[in-house]
C-alpha cells in the first residue's frame, strides 16, 4: 500500500494543518539517513505532553531559525504518526506558506536531539526518537533532520510559550531532575555538540582533501 507522505493539507479552517509527520519505513525501506522509525519507536510524547514548535527546514535556511505555529495532536496510525498543526496566521510567512501549501510543495519532518536518540543493533532502525520540534520543508517528509542545538531549541519553545523547565524531563538522563544536575547535563550536552561539529568539519575537510589528490 502506498501512500502520500511529501503533502501537507491545509484544512477549511484556515491556520490548521495536518499530514504525515513520521511515515514508517523498513529494513528496505530507509530513509535519506539510511534509517527508518516503525511502529515500535518511542517518541516519548508522554514524557513530555506539551506542544512542539513549528519551524521552517529546522533553523537551517538562509533565514534562520522560525517558529511559524506549534504541533497540536500526535496521532499513531498504520502507516505512521499523522501530526496535527496550527500556524500563526499573524506570522509574515503565512501567506507564503498557505501558497506553498496549495502547490503541494511542502511536507513535514520532524526533529530529536542526538543524544537522545536511540538505534537497534542494525543501526537503522530508530528505536526511540523524542519528539522535540517538526518543521514544513519542501525535501521528502522521510528525510528527517536533527536539532543540533538545545540552547536554540530552548529558545524556540519559548517562542510558542514554553518553558525551558517544561523540557527537562526530556534534556535530562534518568534521575537528574535536579536543578544543579540539569545544568551539568546541559554543559555536556553543549560538549557533545562541539566534538560532533568538529567530527563534521574534519570529515568534510578530508572528503575535500581526497577529491583535490585525485585532481
């Protein structure tokens, strides 16, 4: 059974919107990462029940990081996660994204934190995948991206009116709840993150010294 998973409907309300957030996918079925969510992953939506934000490409456009409305259900079904979302139809990018959305252009794909997601033993299969934020994007929805920043998605959730401290049960490792724990974890989250841009940058830079030798 196939199914549409790259269209996000606009609904006759207006500001609402709704299309598959995760489709499930398979051992050969994967996604652009070579991975795949199946009805078994976790997105831990009961850790943390609140709404997610709602951003263009996850902050990674010329335009940086914006919130352009909030995720309001999460739904399972068959075939994958069917999300629910209300754009702020203040924002200036409404219209361009209500015209985006009448030319089918747009799909969803959602996002996590790296050192919260979790693989089976195969490496592909994404065994639990929190669900931080969802973005409109006009790549396939089952290419999905990863929030690399918590400070930046700190500050998105507060754009929608979240908390930072609505967040911590999900930022935290079990039994760190505590404020002091809260911070540490978050300094070496920010270590994490730099050691994984450093990895990226020298892998991009011996990709381009290997194509210069073959010159």
């Amino acid at each position: 059974m196939t199914m549409d998973t790259t269209a996000v409907k606009l609904s006759a309300a207006g500001g609402i919107i709704e299309g598959w957030g995760i489709p499930f996918g398979s051992p050969t079925h994967l996604d652009r990462h070579g991975e795949y969510f199946d009805a078994s992953t976790d997105l831990a939506l009961n850790v943390f029940p609140g709404p997610r934000p709602l951003l263009i490409s996850h902050g990674t456009g010329p335009e940086g990081p914006v919130v352009v409305g909030r995720v309001t259900d999460v739904e399972k079904r068959d075939l994958g996660w069917w999300v629910t979302a209300a754009l702020d139809q203040a924002s200036p990018w409404f219209d361009r994204i209500k015209a985006a959305l009448a030319r089918g252009v747009l799909s969803f794909s959602s996002a996590s934190l790296p050192h919260l997601v979790q693989k089976g033993p195969d490496g592909k299969q994404i065994t639990r995948w929190p669900l931080i934020e969802l973005s409109l994007t006009d790549r396939p929805a089952s290419s999905d991206a990863r929030v690399v920043s918590v400070r930046s998605c700190l500050e998105h959730y507060a754009e929608i009116g979240v908390s930072a401290s609505a967040l911590k049960q999900l930022i935290l490792a079990p039994g760190e709840a505590e404020e002091l724990d809260y911070l540490a974890q978050l300094a070496r989250i920010d270590a994490i993150e730099r050691r994984g841009q450093a990895q990226a940058a020298y892998k991009e830079f011996t990709d381009w010294a290997r194509a210069f030798d073959r010159r």
